[in-house]
C-alpha cells in the first residue's frame, strides 16, 4: 500500500497515488503551505536536494531522468506501508 503523505488516503498503485496528489494537492504548496505555482516551485526545492520537495516533485512531476530516478526512490521509502500479510 502507498500512502499520500499530505492526507493518509491509501493507494494500491503508485499511479492512482499520483494522480489523487495532482489533482487534490496543487492549489498550493503541501510542504510550505504556499500559494504558488507547484510544479516549479517543487522541481526548485527538489533540485537542490529539499528532501520534502523531492518527495512532492516525484508525485506530481514531469521529471528529468536523474531528477526521476531520486525523487520515485524517495516515493516508495516514505508512502511505502507494510501490508498485514507481510508483517
């Protein structure tokens, strides 16, 4: 299971998880609680290595092939929840 780490909705698919954040959680910034526009204001943070940031630009980003492979790895580390069967 994945959680959405701005409202601890669960998601079987990292997809759904991705679009449920797009589309609920870019009014303004769910890290700084900023008006502004999202997806620059994430990629700026993420790139200089903002560990939050990285984690919403993985959600809702387009993203650069380095930039990507961080930032998805960061997803599935911090949404990531054990299953009941595995415990």
């Amino acid at each position: 299971m994945l959680i959405c780490p701005y409202c601890k909705k669960s998601f079987k698919i990292l997809t759904h998880l991705r679009k449920h954040v797009r589309s609920e959680h870019t009014d303004f910034c769910p890290v700084c609680n900023k008006k502004v526009d999202v997806y620059i204001h994430a990629h700026s943070y993420a790139k200089k290595g903002d560990k939050k940031h990285m984690l919403l630009w993985g959600l809702i980003g387009k993203h650069e092939k380095i930039l990507r492979r961080k930032c998805t790895k960061k997803v599935f580390q911090l949404c990531r929840i054990k299953s009941k069967e595995s415990e």
